[in-house]
C-alpha cells in the first residue's frame, strides 16, 4: 500500500518540474489570473454582464478598457463573463473527455472484440472535421451549455482513445504484463496499476492542447450562432455579435479576441513546458 503514494508523489513531482521552467511559470500565471478574473466577476461586477448604459459602441477608453456594445453595456465586463462560461465549459468537459476517452482506449485489453468496436467507432468520428460534428450534434441537442458539453466530449474522445490504444498495443506483450497474467492477476488491476501510467504522460499533455481546441471550438460554434445564446455572454458570442457592428466600432471584438489569443497561448505554452518535462531524460 505504500508504494502507491509513493509512485502517486513521484509522478506529481515530475509534472510539477513543469512549473518551474519560465514558460511554465508564465503559462500557470497567466491562466490563474484569467480563470480568477473569470470567476470572481460575478463578485467584482454586482451589476452583472446584461447591465446597460446610455452610451452605446464606445470607442477604448479609460472608463470602458473595450468600450460598449450595441446597448451600452461594457464590453469587458461582458467579455469576462464569457470567459467564465468558457472555462467553465473546457474544465468540465475536458476531465470527462480524458477520462473516457482512455477508458475507452484501454478497454480492449479486457474484451478485444469490444475494444476492435469501439476504435471503429473512434475512426468514424475522425473521419468527421470537428467543427461539423459539433454543429451535427448541437443540431440534434438543440443549442445551449449541454449541447456544447456534449460536443466537445464527442469530438475529443478520439484523441485520447487512440492515445491510450497505442499504450496498450506497445506494453500488452511487455513480460511484466505476461508475468503479471500469469500469476493470476486480474485484467483490470493490470490495466490501473500497468497499463495506464504508460500512457498518462501523453494523456496529460494532450488534455492541454485540448482545452485549446476545446475553446476555440466553443467559439466557432458560437459565431455561426450555434452556441451560447445570448443574452448569457461567451467569447465566440461576443464575437458573433461585434461583427455585425464592426464597421461602426471596430474594437468591439477586440476584448474578446485579446482573451481568447492569451488564453490559447498561455495553455499552448503550458503544453510544451509539460512536453520537455515528461520528456526529459
């Protein structure tokens, strides 16, 4: 029983190696201060994101960072609602994706017909650009925060089920997986004690790179009009919206664009510090 700590506190060590390299300390600074700013804006901001003024399409200003929108509403506070929406969204869905995704992965060492079905399944859903199998599906749900939750757990299930596929097909033969079987242990056991920590370290990095794409998905969505409806504010809405008004404001889009770029660089460089780290030899 104390090996499982131990090998528990190992592994967290090395990912936390991660941190301690600048682009890891700037990717974890700058992701701690949107998503704090995300959530605590309900707090900061009592008025809420749908509060109006008399002053309508702003331009920048001291008083208003992103100016105002079509109703006079500030477009930084609207746009720090949206990121909370959006976090919101990739935080829920991407452990649920991860998680299911390697079970489903990992689950041809316990039954191989089913696990041959179920990589069948993962290959018609690649065959699929992930902007139209989100819209396929928000079509069939309807739109809205489960619709989108829904989607992005589809569409990313593929990437961890091949990630961990390819963990079990190199370690299956392995003679420390032979020994194990053959002394009598279950597949099961084989596969959490064995199996999956071979295949974590991809599966860690991935999720990375994947609330990246699960964010800009969420904002593709959104601006064709299949996401977020308003008045709940998100980025990809945010934007849907200021281009209609582009021409009469041209920094109306340009609050959400700034936060959606420095969230989608700060998680990149998070992946590639997480990279170098897992491996590092």
């Amino acid at each position: 029983m104390a090996r499982e700590p131990r090998r528990f506190n190992l592994t967290a060590s090395r990912y936390l190696q991660a941190f301690r390299q600048p682009k890891g300390i700037f990717a974890a600074t700058v992701i701690v201060v949107l998503t704090t700013a995300a959530f605590l804006a309900p707090a900061v901001f009592p008025g809420g994101y749908d509060q109006q003024g008399r002053d309508a399409l702003l331009p920048m200003s001291p008083e208003h960072l992103f100016g105002t929108d079509e109703l006079g509403r500030d477009i930084l506070v609207r746009s720090l609602f949206g990121l909370r929406t959006d976090l919101t969204l990739v935080y829920i869905a991407a452990p649920i994706t991860m998680a299911v995704g390697t079970l489903l992965g990992l689950i041809g060492f316990v039954s191989k017909t089913t696990g041959t079905l179920i990589q069948r399944i993962l290959d018609v859903i690649v065959g699929f650009p992930g902007l139209v199998l989100g819209i396929c599906v928000v079509l069939v749900l309807g739109t809205g925060f489960p619709a989108l939750l829904i989607s992005i757990v589809v569409i990313g299930l593929p990437t961890f089920g091949r990630l961990a596929r390819a963990a079990l097909l190199s370690q299956q033969q392995r003679e420390y997986v032979t020994a194990a079987r053959t002394l009598g242990i279950s597949r099961s056991t084989i596969v959490v004690r064995h199996l999956l920590p071979n295949a974590v370290d991809a599966i860690i990095v991935q999720g990375a790179v994947f609330i990246v794409h699960a964010v800009f998905l969420e904002a593709s969505l959104s601006i064709v009009g299949l996401g977020i409806q308003p008045p709940q504010p998100s980025l990809g809405a945010l934007l849907n919206t200021g281009m209609r008004y582009i021409t009469q404001s041209p920094t109306y889009i340009l609050g959400p664009i700034i936060i959606l770029l420095l969230l989608a660089f700060a998680f990149s460089l998070l992946t590639d510090a997480l990279n170098e780290t897992v491996n590092r030899k």
